[in-house]
C-alpha cells in the first residue's frame, strides 16, 4: 500500500502505512528499510540511520542495509557541513566574479551597521550571516581551500 501512495506523490499517507505495518510487526525489515528511505528522502537523517539499523538487526545482508546506513551517515555528516554555495545562492561551478558579487549584495544586506537597529536576536542573526557570508567568500574564491571544501 505504501508504494501506491509513494508513486501518486502522497508521502504523508506512505508513511502513515509504513509505520503501521512497522507497528504490526516491529521485525519487518522490509518496511524498515523503506521508512528509512522516506526519512533519508525528507533529509531525516538520524531516523533513517536508526530504521536502517534495526531492519539489520533482524536481515543482515538483505535490501542493500548495509549500503543505506553507510550512505545516511555519510549524508548525515555532510549535513553538518555549511554549504557555502547555498550561502552566497551561487552554483557550484560559479566563476570567482558571481562569487564576489553574490558576497557584496548579501554582505551589505548582513552587515552590522545596516541591522543594528533590530531586536538582540536580529542582530545576532545578521552578525552570524555576515560571518557566514564573509567566510564564504574566502573558502569559495581561494582555489585550494574551495578544492579542499568541494
């Protein structure tokens, strides 16, 4: 029933399914491991890891679990990682000049000054952003350190 939800694009409902199959029976690995690619798809990293690893409990070898947890922990690591280019809203096969001027407009948009007449929670906010941006920029135009960041 999940994979007709999934395939009329009701992600909701697949879950509801999912966790009621899981419900009815906690050592079904296959819905295990499905539910761990619904949590993996909504960037749930951790409750992926942890569906992943208990459909291993009771199937070692089967659905390719082992792959799957080995690639949400990869994903979860990356996503403790700032994504510079999301930072700045460039590409990643931006040119140094985008780069420089994506970081000029969003640094006068962040910059202390401009926000210092905000609450105390905005103007950390902006002074975090500026940061963000600032550091961004150097990783970003700096060939190797965007080597090493890429």
């Amino acid at each position: 029933m999940s994979i007709a939800y999934e395939k009329l694009g009701n992600k909701k409902e697949k879950l509801v399914c999912l966790n009621e199959a899981i419900k009815n029976n906690p050592k079904y690995s296959k819905a295990l491991v499905r539910r761990g690619d619904y949590f993996l798809s909504e960037e749930e990293y951790n409750e992926a890891i942890r569906d992943y690893s208990e459909a291993a409990e009771h199937d070692h070898n089967g659905f390719n679990v082992q792959q799957k947890i080995k690639t949400a922990q990869q994903k979860a690591k990356a996503a403790k990682r700032k994504d510079y280019y999301k930072i700045l809203g460039v590409p990643k096969e931006a040119q140094d000049a985008v780069i420089r001027k994506a970081y000029k407009k969003l640094s006068l948009k962040w910059h202390p000054d401009k926000n210092s007449n905000g609450t105390e929670e905005e103007k950390r906010k902006a002074d975090k952003m500026f940061k963000d941006v600032n550091e961004a920029k150097n990783i970003l135009t700096d060939r190797d350190k965007r080597d090493k960041y890429d």
